[in-house]
C-alpha cells in the first residue's frame, strides 16, 4: 500500500521550494520593470557547484532579461529520487519557462514528458525541457551538439579511428552520438551495467552503420586513439579515476565532461603523461548556449559565454 501521507508531504515540500523560487523571480522582475521574465531550474543531485545558473543569468541580462535560474537540488533538499515526478509536475503547475535536468535523471525523466526532440528520442535522453505556450513539456539534449561543438574546438585534428568511451549512460548516449557524428571510426563503449553498454552500442550503430559502436571493457583502452569519461566518476561529489592510472598512455588524448571541479583526477592524470586533453568545460558552455535558446528564442552569444565560464 502507498503511503499517502508521505507523498502528501513530499509533494507539499516540493510546491513550497518551487513557489519560493517563483517569488524569487517576481523579485527580479521588479527590479526591472518592462522585461520579459524567465524561470529556470535544473534538477540534479550534488550540484552546489554548478555555474550553469551564473552562465544563464548572466546571457539573460545581456538581452534586458528578467531571468532567474535556480539549482534544485534533490539531495540538498533533503528529497529521494522518487521527488523528480513532483518536481517536473509542479515546475510546469507553477509557471516555469523550462528545466535543464542532470545527473541522475537524464532518462528518469522521459516517461514524465509530452513529447520529445528528434535527437532526444534517438538518444533516449533528456537534459532539457520547455513548458509551451500550449501547456506541454517538450524534452530536448543539447548535451550531444554542445560537446560536438566543444570538440571541434579544442580537439578538432586528433586522430579518432578508435575511441573508448567511459559510461552508457544519458550523457553517455549523448556523447557517443556526438562521437560517431564527429567521424569516429569504431566507438567501444563500457560501463559497469555491460547489458547497458550492449543496449547503447547497438542503438547507435543501427543509427551509424553495423559495428561503428560495440560494446567493450576497459581493456580497449590498449589500442585506442582517445578515452572520453562521460561517468559521473570526477565530480566533486564523486571524486576517484574511473580507469586505473596505468591503462593511460602519453599518446592518448583523454576529454572528460565533468566541469566542476575543472580538472578531474583523470585530467591531471592524463597531462601529467603528456596526453591532449579536453575538460568539460566547452561542453557545459555549448549546451548551455543551446538550451538558452530554448527557452528564450533567442541565439545566445557563445564567445561571450565563454569568456563569462573562464572569469569563473
């Protein structure tokens, strides 16, 4: 039997923290009379770090915005998992412009939706909603064009005839999307839930060819050009390597899409070899510049958000 009382107080905990948010906007908008006004959330665990929130408000004063992003920490919030379907309801319920969605509830959240994107429904992950003029929550990822844009920055000339890739996960799915779509010859993915691994490999090479994406252990990392670690395996909130220090090679170049802390244990690792590297940090400013978008209509100014992420 469910226990309503806890639901009820769940759901009552979850509608005062997003109303306070709304106020906070109402605050803002006051400030500044005669704007137009946006409410953003992103939903994740751990995410005290996160310089989405400064990136976005900083883009949206640039454009004579009243718009306020706030964190909504499941874990700092004293939530289990199981909040995110009140959360995302009462986000919509309240007035919100739209939510970014991270770690750990990328794929949570697609059951909770209206609709999806092209991309999204091919990656079968989400980190990006929009509530419609029609009332709808529409998901979106824009974690698969922003780290192909990141890449083709920083990382546009390295070889790329094998790449390991560290997780199977939504960002996993993203970036092995991402990876293929960048010419990568052969992708093998691993992860600790190889049935997940074996999923995603075959998903993506029904979409790129037979046998561009296979399902593989850390033992590929041997013969590899590049490793990218698309695990949460780095963050502040789970620090470690997620490969043994001596699978490395100075050789390898090695991306990671964790930004917070800027270099992982696995990127210094890497540097101190000789590696190439390529911190999350493009990623995280690239997709953010598309969800901008999103929820604006309005083309955010990337080399701006750059230099905004840098003085950070």
């Amino acid at each position: 039997m469910v226990d309503l009382t806890v639901s009820s107080d769940r759901a009552a905990m979850v509608d005062l923290t997003l109303e306070l948010l709304r106020e906070s906007l109402g605050t803002v908008a006051r400030a500044a009379p005669g704007t137009n006004s946006v409410l953003v959330g992103l939903i994740g665990t751990g995410i005290q770090a996160s310089r989405t929130p400064a990136l976005h408000e900083r883009e949206g004063a640039a454009h004579g915005l009243a718009y306020v992003y706030r964190l909504i920490d499941v874990a700092a919030l004293g939530l289990e998992t199981s909040a995110l379907p009140d959360l995302v309801a009462g986000a919509r319920r309240l007035g919100f412009t739209g939510l970014n969605v991270t770690h750990p509830f990328k794929q949570a959240v697609i059951p909770l939706l209206d609709t999806l994107s092209p991309e999204a429904q091919l990656l079968g992950a989400v980190n990006t909603v929009v509530f419609d003029a029609d009332g709808r929550s529409v998901g979106h990822n824009t974690d698969w064009s922003g780290f192909a844009d990141s890449f083709a920055r920083e990382l546009t000339d390295v070889p790329r005839r094998h790449v390991v890739q560290l997780g199977a996960g939504g960002a996993g799915a993203a970036v092995g999307y991402a990876l293929l779509t960048l010419g990568a010859g052969e992708l093998a993915v691993t992860d600790i839930d190889a049935a997940r691994a074996t999923n995603l490999a075959a998903r993506l090479s029904a979409r790129f060819g037979a046998g561009r994406a296979v399902a593989r252990d850390v033992s590929a990392i041997g013969d590899a050009d590049g490793l990218v670690n698309t695990t949460p395996v780095g963050m502040a909130t789970h620090p470690g390597l997620p490969v043994a220090r001596e699978t490395l090679r100075h050789d390898l170049w090695v991306a990671d899409i964790v930004y917070f802390p800027l270099e992982t244990e696995l990127l210094r690792a890497a540097r101190a070899l000789g590696c190439r590297t390529m911190s999350g940090g493009g990623m995280a400013v690239f997709q953010a510049a598309e969800a901008f978008r999103l929820f604006t209509g309005r083309k955010a100014d990337v080399a701006r958000m750059i230099a905004h992420f840098e003085s950070m």
